[in-house]
C-alpha cells in the first residue's frame, strides 16, 4: 500500500521515504540499485515490502535521465 503526500508517495512506510527522496537520490549521490540506496538513507530494512518498488523508482530514473543526456 501507497500514500500520497502533495505530489510525493510514501515508498516506505516503515522509515517514511518518499519517491522523490528515491529519485534524488539517485540524481545526485549515483544510486543505481537497492545496496547503493541504503548507504545514502535507511529504506527495506525493516519489512522490506518497499525493495521492488524502490528498485522500480530507481530504474525508471536512470532511464528518464539518460534519454535527456547530451550525445556527443
């Protein structure tokens, strides 16, 4: 289950993430999966229920800024 917050959505209930926190952290620290995530914040570490969606935010991230990437 999912809760919206203005335009953000709760991933993690347990430690309260929200999606945007997931996406920047992968715009600025270079997370690129769930190990990468968990260095930066504490996410699926208690009932893990938000691993595969977490991972999905990241994925879709990475491949939302490499289409928008400069090709020299």
């Amino acid at each position: 289950m999912n809760y919206f917050i203005g335009s953000a959505m709760f991933v993690c209930m347990c430690f309260g993430i929200t999606d945007k926190q997931i996406k920047t952290a992968v715009e600025t620290h270079g997370v690129g999966n769930m190990r990468d995530l968990k260095k930066v914040m504490a996410l699926g570490g208690q009932c893990g229920k938000c691993v595969e969606l977490a991972q999905t935010i990241i994925d879709d991230t990475i491949i939302d800024e490499s289409l928008f990437k400069e090709v020299g």
